[in-house]
C-alpha cells in the first residue's frame, strides 16, 4: 500500500478519534442523585431459560430507588429449566409473571415477549423499561435513566450498560458494540434528526414512554427483526419522537456473553441482520472498518510514520469509548486492530450461517430468506 493511501486511511483514523472525543463530551449522562419518577413505571423482563440469572436481575429490579409506581412483568418465553419456579419463589406483590405462547408466525420470540409483557401490563401514560435478565441495574438505574428522558425531552433512551468481560475474547470483542456508536454516531444531532437511521440502541435496557411506545406500533411493528432494539429505536423516531444511546456506566451492568463459545454463537444469531443479510453489505463493512483500523498498524510494522499515526487514533478511540462506558481501557485498547479484525470474523460466520439456514438462539431458527427492513446504513 502507498505512502499516501496509509496517510489518507490514518487520516480517517484520527477523524474517528476526535469525533468520539466530542461525543463522550456531548453524551447525555444521568445526574447523580435523579428526582423521584412521578409517573407509573413498567419493567418488563423477557426470559427464556434464564434460571442462573432471572433471580438476581429481579433482585436489582426490585430494589429500585425513587419508583414509588414500580411493576415488574416477567415474561417466560417457553423456558424448558427452573426458570418460572425462581420467579415464582420471588414473593413481592409488584412481580408478576405470565406465559407467553409460542411466537406466531412472522415473530421472533423476543419480540414477541415483550409485547406479551406490554399487553399484560395494562394501559397507561408510564414509562416502560425493557431489561435482560443478565443485567444488573444499580439502585437509582431507572430514576436515572428517566431522568434523562424527562429533562432532554426525549421519548426513547437507551443508557448502554457498563460491558463487564471475563475471558481475553470478551475483552477484546465486547467493547466494539459502544465503539462503534461512539465512532460513527453524532449523538447530538442524532436526538434532532428524523432519519431512522441515526441512532443506535441496546436492548438489554431501553426505556420509553407508553405513549411513544405505541404510536411507534410496539413490539408488533418490530416483530420479525433480530436486532429488535435498534430496530424499535427507529420506528420510534419514524413516529415523530426522539430516540438515542445515553450514558449508563452508573446504571447498570451487564456480562453479555460467558467465553468465547456463547460470544460467538450470540453474535452470528444477530450481525448478518445488521448489514441487512447482503454478503456484499457485509464485505463493504469489514473492508472499511479493517481498512481504516487495522492497514495502518500494519504500515506502522514496517516503519511507517503515517500508520504509526493511525494505530495511535484507533487505540485513542478505543480508549475514549472505553473509559466513557466503562469498559476495561488498558491494555485492551492497544488490541483495537485485531478486535476489528475478530468483528470481522464474527461478521462472516453470522453472514454464512444466515446464508445456511443453520442459525438457532435458544432453540430457535433465526433468519429468514428475506433481508430484514432494518439495516446499518437503515
């Protein structure tokens, strides 16, 4: 590669660096002791064989501050373990679980809980938070959350869980999710802008308001796509209201996937969904993301001052996103180039496995022959 390909590549580099910079400095953070929630709160937790750890998500769900209004619908996807007895033994009179059916055709189970656990929570002007059952919220995690809402006038928010990792592939992998938002996403103008596609979201913690809830047509408007979250998060923003990833390293934390085996099936059932199932989509995506990150430290093996310069901006952005969303900043974000490239990896297997018709998560096929609607370009 030329000396003035590798400088044009690092260039973008350094642009990616300095855009994260400004984001984490623009990015709406909870205050540190948030208002009472004055309105009716509904946590709704979709599980599907979650025994090991529905119990000490309701724990942290039920001990939240400053919801005098709290109800929690436990949703119990077709679970096959202990998952209902656990909820059961959970004696506190806010909890209720119900049963949802079996997904009908055209659903995706989550989906489909979700709005199972809508539907039993009743009609009102509240708030619901939609929460993963490996989550951990902290004590003033939905007042917090809320609390951003309110005040920013937004009707969507999703407050990113702190990444917490275990094995060297989960602390190189799992820190990308926030990279790649923080990177690419101006989050200002994302909470201005109609366009669906700018904006980004994690499901394991989303709060919205009823009212923008359903006119965005609920779970029922998302119902066939894998990345649900995101995919809510437009339709939401399709709706007229505002949507957008806030700070929440004080909110909550979440350990996603345990080793490399569960990190990789959990993101082959979802990544082909994010480029909209296109092989070609998915190529120009990973030729991108290893051009911009991974040729220039590469050039700088070979002693080029320019690549040295790129694989500086890459780490910084990494180190920025990290200390941000409180991941793990150092070393891991020395790593950054071969994260890239793991994502990379990820990326075709999920793209394969879609085009096989092999991919399952939790006992159920995932992916169709149709690309969903919602895509990364959107």
């Amino acid at each position: 590669m030329s000396g003035r390909a590798v400088g044009a590549l690092a260039a973008v580099a350094v642009a990616g660096a300095v855009h994260a910079a400004l984001n984490v400095a623009l990015l709406r953070r909870p205050p540190e002791r948030p208002p009472p929630v004055r309105r009716p709160v509904t946590v709704v937790l979709p599980v599907r064989d979650e025994e090991a750890q529905v119990g000490g998500c309701l724990t942290a769900v039920l001990a939240q501050e400053g919801v005098p209004d709290l109800r929690v619908v436990v949703v119990d996807d077709g679970s096959t373990d202990g998952t209902a007895a656990v909820v059961r033994a959970v004696r506190d009179p806010r909890v209720r679980l119900v049963t949802a059916d079996r997904p009908p055709a055209g659903w995706l189970g989550k989906p489909h809980a979700c709005a199972a656990g809508v539907a039993a929570a009743g009609g009102d002007d509240g708030v619901l938070v939609f929460v993963d059952a490996d989550v951990r919220l902290f004590p003033d995690a939905v007042a917090g959350a809320v609390a951003v809402l309110e005040s920013a006038g937004l009707d969507l928010v999703s407050p990113w869980p702190r990444p917490l990792t275990g094995t060297l592939a989960e602390r190189v992998v799992q820190p990308l999710g926030p990279w790649l938002w923080v990177t690419t996403l101006p989050v200002r103008l994302a909470e201005r802008s109609p366009r669906p596609s700018l904006t980004a979201a994690n499901g394991q913690f989303l709060v919205v308001t009823r009212a923008a809830y359903d006119a965005a047509g609920g779970h029922a408007a998302v119902r066939g796509e894998v990345i649900e979250d995101v995919a809510l998060a437009r339709a939401v923003k399709r709706a007229g209201g505002r949507a957008v990833p806030v700070d929440g390293s004080r909110l909550a934390a979440c350990r996603m996937y345990d080793g490399w085996p569960a990190l990789r099936a959990g993101y082959a059932k979802s990544l082909w969904a994010s480029v909209g199932g296109s092989p070609a989509a998915g190529v120009a995506v990973a030729a991108g993301l290893t051009a911009v990150w991974v040729f220039p430290a590469l050039a700088a093996l070979g002693g080029s001052r320019a690549g040295l310069a790129g694989y500086a901006a890459g780490v910084a952005s990494r180190a920025i996103s990290a200390a941000a969303t409180g991941s793990r900043v150092w070393p891991d974000s020395l790593a950054h180039p071969l994260s890239v490239l793991l994502f990379d990896v990820l990326l075709g297997t999920s793209l394969a496995g879609r085009r096989r018709g092999t991919l399952t998560w939790r006992g159920r096929p995932v992916g169709g022959v149709a690309a969903p609607r919602e895509t990364m370009a959107g």
